[in-house]
C-alpha cells in the first residue's frame, strides 16, 4: 500500500487523489464525471460522452486553432473511457505544461465552444466507432451476451451510446447537459506524478473556481434480472463463431470480489491449456471479472466448432468451481497476475486512471493495492470455493453462421455440474 497519496476535497468541492512520484517530470490524470448510465435513459444514452467529446474540440477561451495549436506545441495525449459507472478523460503530459493544459481543459468543460463543423466531427467519428462494434463480430458477441444478462438493468443504457441517439444529439443539448453535470461534488480528479499535491489542488481552484456546489444522487445499480441459464444466436457471415458468458459476480465492495477475480484468472490460464492446448478448439480463449459497481464474470472463446468449444468451457468452470484444479499451478497463474499487476501500474496515466477507477467501483482507491495483496496472498486451494458461491445462471450470447453451425447443437450450458 503506497504512503505517499494524498486524498483531499478542494474548497470548491471537487475530490482529489494524488500520488508524488519522483524520477522523469511527466504528470498522469484522469478526471472522472460519477454517475454513467444511472443520469441516462434510452434517449440520452451515449449523450454523456458525445457531450465529453464535443466539449473537447474547443471553448471560448480555447477556440478550435487555438485548443489544436495547444495539443500539437505540448503533445499532450488525451482519451475518454465511457463506462456504466463514470465517465473518465485521461491526460498524460510533461509537467511543465499541465497549468496550461488544465485551463484550457476546465475552460472546455464549464465553457464549451460547440462549434457546429466540430460537433458533426464528433457525431461522424462515434457513429463510425459504433459501426466497427457492429460488424466485427469479436466485438458484437459482447452485445448479444449483454442482451440476455442486462434487459431492464441501467447497464443496458450504452454508455457510448446508439446510432439513433448519437445521430439525433445537437450542440445545444450538449451544452445543456454538460452545464447540468458539471457540478463539483460528481467530479473526482486523480492523479500519478511529479507535482505536490498541494501545488496540483491550487491549480485545479484557480481552474474550476466557478464550478457551482452540488452533486447528483442516484442509487446503487440493482443485481441483473437474469433467472435461468440463456442463449441468444446472432447470425453472420463469419467462418469462426465467437461466443461469450456472462454471470452475476460479486460486486467489487464484496469481500469475495478480489478472490473471485484471482478465480477468474485461474480459470482462464485453465481454459487455455483444456479448450486451446489439449483439444484445439480454438485459438482464443479467457475468462475474468468485470470492475464495476454491479460485477459480473466473463468468459470467451472462438471457435469453428462452438457446439463442442462452448460446452467444455462450462465443464471446465464447473470444475475449477469443484476444486478440480492444481493449487500450485493457480499460485504460479497468481505470480503472473501481480508481475502484471506492477507492470501496468509502471505507467502514472494507468496509475491515475485505476485509483480513479476503484474509488468508484469499490468506494475506496487503496483497494486498487489492497485487492492485489489480498488475491497474492490467498491460499489457491480455496478459490474454487469463491467461484462455487457466485455460480449461477448464465448469458451466452453467440456470433456465427448458421448455415455452417447445427443451431440444434447449442444450448445456454450451465456452469455446474
């Protein structure tokens, strides 16, 4: 667990977490707008991050040039994650050009240019990202487990949003919703790098010192609806079939959560040398725990043969689940975990980013580390226990041509024996 973060409310409200970092002067942010898909309904879904995106293209004090001459002088890298949860953009920059970069990105958010030609570059780059999800069917499965797991759930709102509703969102509306959300008590800003804390608060209050008071209040997501074991088969072109599970998990405030993700990651290492290296099934294959306020476990495989591929990966879940496993083998797939636990963490943004990501999720950023020690440290006999505990009905969802595939063949296969 590191000593030296820093975990303060600024005077105007807005939440920050810093880590010093000594070495190189490079700065890692993420600036995180708490809310996600519980502030929107199937009108508005996706107009969080249009409105992100949109804001980002300029302001009235940072017009278009001006905000584009800034990027290319600092060469600042800049990226929105879009999640149920939150929202997050994520800054990497030396730290000479952080006081700068951070008016011109408080300018954009609290004063957004939306220049008409700028807001139709935004809207024509998200419908193209939607329509590569849409027909890369390694993408597209997720969809079609999604539709089994999520129906009626406020995860089945799109954080990304949908072609109607990104088609049909105009610069006024984003500048109405972003005047709505921009309050300081949904904001948290979390940071890696080389600048005191104290010198990066007084620079986000001179930054933000007109954001009003406030937050939005939502509850926490519901558990998913799902009650029994489900299959949906979307049909496509495709020679590989690509099929995905998902099932209820313990949500990441849960004791378990940090031992279930350590089963996951037990499961996958053993999906790979069952479903890949022993039957030559397939050539991709995983399985893990999502990190989000309502957690659920995954797992994938693609296959020519999913008749055969996707039964063997619920036989090979239900035996992990049974304690048909090696235990010094699964601390060996733990080993490799931590090693690279450590490695992403090397990187201030992804340092910045993940601390962010478990204060929301989990309610706590030292879980980031606490989680870790906690899955290193576990006896890997007892993860099979874990996953038994969060075994239940699954989604399947499954991308393939049905003319090459005996649709009679398949089947929403359990996860238990």
């Amino acid at each position: 667990m590191p000593g030296d973060v820093s975990d303060l409310v600024l005077p105007c409200g807005i939440r920050l977490v810093s880590r010093q970092l000594e070495g190189i002067p490079v700065e890692g942010l993420a600036f995180f707008l708490v809310g996600g898909t519980s502030v929107l309904d199937t009108g508005t879904q996706g107009l969080e991050s249009f409105s992100l995106e949109c804001a980002l293209m300029g302001s009235k004090l940072y017009p278009g040039p001006v905000w584009r001459a800034l990027l290319d002088r600092t060469q600042a890298e800049w990226s929105g994650v879009y999640s149920y949860d939150c929202s997050a953009i994520r800054l990497t920059c030396l730290s000479r050009d952080l006081p700068e970069l951070l008016h011109a990105f408080a300018d954009c958010l609290l004063n957004p240019e939306m220049d008409s030609s700028a807001v139709e570059q935004v809207r024509t780059r998200l419908l193209q990202d939607l329509l590569r999800e849409r027909s890369d069917p390694d993408s597209r499965v997720w969809l079609v487990a999604n539709a089994g797991l999520l129906p009626g759930h406020p995860y089945s709102l799109r954080p990304d949003g949908i072609p109607s509703t990104i088609g049909a969102f105009t610069g006024e509306q984003a500048s109405a919703f972003l005047e709505s959300r921009m309050k300081s008590g949904n904001i948290l800003v979390t940071h890696a790098g080389s600048m005191p804390a104290e010198d990066l608060a007084e620079l986000l209050e001179d930054c933000f010192a007109d954001i009003p008071p406030g937050r939005d209040e939502y509850l926490p997501p519901p558990v998913f609806p799902l009650r029994s074991d489900t299959l949906i088969v979307e049909d496509a072109p495709v020679l590989t079939a690509y099929a995905a599970a998902k099932f209820s998990a313990p949500p990441p405030d849960h004791p378990d959560f940090p031992l279930f993700a350590a089963a996951m990651d037990v499961l996958s290492d053993e999906l790979w040398q069952v479903v890949r290296t022993d039957s030559a099934l397939t050539y991709a294959t995983y399985s893990g725990a999502s990190l989000g306020r309502r957690g659920w476990g995954y797992i994938y495989v693609s296959s020519s043969r999913p008749e055969r591929a996707c039964p063997l990966l619920a036989e090979v879940a239900a035996g992990i689940a049974d304690g048909d496993y090696d235990a010094a083998e699964a601390a060996g797939t733990l080993e490799t975990a931590a090693t690279a636990f450590s490695m992403m963490l090397s990187s201030r943004e992804d340092q910045a980013y993940m601390m962010g990501l478990y204060a929301v999720a989990t309610g706590d950023w030292r879980n980031l580390w606490l989680y870790r020690d906690i899955a290193a440290d576990c006896d890997p006999s007892s993860l099979g226990e874990v996953l038994s505990r969060w075994r239940g009905p699954v989604a399947w969802g499954i991308v393939a041509d049905t003319s090459l595939v005996n649709v009679g063949e398949l089947e929403p296969w359990p996860l238990s024996n």
